[in-house]
C-alpha cells in the first residue's frame, strides 16, 4: 500500500467527511502519526477564504468550538480536536515551524518535506 492510500484509509471517518466538504489540506502532525501507525489526538485543516465558511457553519452546529491562539477555529470533536485554518496552503507552508506533511483528501495526493 502507498503513502497516500495508507493515509486515505485510516483516516476518522468524520476526518474525511470535513475534508470532504472542501479542497482543504490536512497538515500537521496527524499526516505523520498516520503514517507511523499511530492515532492522532488532533488534526489541523487549512482551507482557502471562501471554503472557510463552508466549513464553520458544518461544525458550529454540531460541536463545542474555541477561537484558538493563531486565529484558527478549534473544535472538539469526540476524542481529538480538529483545528480549521483560513489560509492558502502556499501562506500555510511559508509560515510553518514544523512542517512534515499536507495531504489532500480530494485528490489524494500527499507533499512532504525532502
């Protein structure tokens, strides 16, 4: 099995209905956990400005949500949190202090750092 399947398919199910929703990107240590057989405590998403919204009035009605530090909404979605980023990747990759992976849930394609 590939990388991009391996992370396709032990992905929480409500994982991939949220990326489902948009072209967003899972980056973060989630990608990685995945890929070292391990269960993430926490995914984070960045989606593009116009996605954002989409995303926000799916999970506001169902779960509790803060404001986090960086201005990212931070839902608590049964046993993990899910943070949600409104940003183009691009802005997202520049910025990161550590970044490992990005994978897209549409497209199933996985970037990683050389």
């Amino acid at each position: 099995m590939n990388r991009e399947q391996k992370v396709y398919e032990n992905l929480d199910p409500k994982i991939k209905s949220v990326l489902n929703l948009t072209n967003g990107w899972l980056v973060g240590n989630a990608v990685f956990d995945i890929l070292t057989d391990r269960k993430p405590d926490d995914y984070d998403i960045v989606v593009n400005s116009p996605e954002f919204h989409t995303i926000i009035k799916s999970l506001t009605v169902t779960y509790k949500f803060t404001i986090n530090n960086y201005g990212g909404f931070k839902f608590y979605i049964d046993d993990f949190v899910l943070d949600v980023w409104t940003e183009d990747l691009s802005h997202f990759l520049l910025a990161a202090l550590n970044f490992n992976y990005a994978y897209n849930f549409k497209s199933r394609l996985l970037i990683g750092k050389i």
